[in-house]
C-alpha cells in the first residue's frame, strides 16, 4: 500500500508524534517520559531535578488559507474544546512542533509564543540539511530561555547538555 493513502487518524497522528519527540530527546541523552499530565505531553527531567514539561504539536504540509499559492505547516497551539485559549507557561514549558511527514522537529519556549493561537512555517523549514543541530539547538535555546525566564541557576548536568555541539 502506497504510504500517501494511508488513513491515519488525528489521535493516531498526536501518538505517534510524541513518541518520535521521546526518541528525538533521548537521542540527545536526555531523560524523558510521555506523562499527560495536565495539558503537558512529556517530562524533561535532568539529574539536577530540573523538569521541563513540554506539550507536542503536530501538523502535516497543508496549503496556508490566507496564501494560496503557498503550502506550509500550521499549527494549533491553543487548549480547550470549546473556548480555545492560547498555550501559556501555566500549561507547558515548551512546545515541540513536529513535522509529520518529515519526523522533524522544532522546540519553542512557550513565552516565544506572544498569546499567539497559531504558528506557521514555511514548506522547506522542516527541510534543513543538518536536522539534528535544529533540533538540539532548538531544545537548547529554550532551555536557556526558561533558565533566564524562571532566574534558575544553570547546574551542572543542564550546562553539559547546554554545552552539547557533536553530533549524536
């Protein structure tokens, strides 16, 4: 069967797209559960007790309604299922936006986000030639962010991954 035909359900779609985060994480030697807990999809969690909860947003290359010669990502990143209220550091610390058709992913620190309900990339974001350094550095850059954010002191095991440049 030709994989462009298959049917996959958008719950399907939410399950498979935090276990490709989990394993996404843990290849950068990180330590991560899926947790559902609250409106939080996965547990970071460094020696040091440092958690991060992170919330999965996943969205296929879809045409943008407001350009139509154009086809991108777009994502949700509001809660609720009947009063749609954008996602906040009350909800999740980070956002995992992944590519489901390209099993890549981008990490955004929740303030990042402006009240926003949206978030578009372009066709080609997902597209980068070195995805893992996207990747790590994404995750990186919110980690420093919720340090600053939070006035959280860097420990050790945070500066190790913080410090992370080879490729895994």
């Amino acid at each position: 069967m030709d994989q462009k035909n298959w049917k996959i359900s958008a719950i399907d779609q939410a399950t498979i797209t935090e276990h490709l985060c989990i394993v996404k994480i843990k290849k950068l030697s990180l330590d991560a559960s899926i947790v559902h807990m609250g409106k939080s999809d996965i547990i970071i969690q460094f020696d040091s007790g440092l958690l991060l909860r992170v919330q999965v947003k996943s969205s296929r290359v879809k045409r943008h309604a407001s350009d139509r010669k154009g086809f991108g990502y777009h994502f949700s990143i509001t809660s609720g299922s009947k009063k749609k209220t954008p996602i906040s550091k009350r909800d999740a610390d980070i956002l995992a936006f992944v590519s489901f058709d390209r099993e890549k992913i981008f990490f955004m620190h929740t303030s990042e986000l402006r009240q926003k309900y949206t978030k578009r990339f372009p066709r080609g974001f997902f597209d980068q030639e070195d995805n893992i350094q996207m990747e790590r550095e994404s995750l990186q850059k919110s980690v420093r962010i919720h340090h600053k954010i939070n006035k959280i002191e860097i420990q050790n095991d945070v500066k190790e991954f913080l410090e992370l440049r080879e490729k895994l």
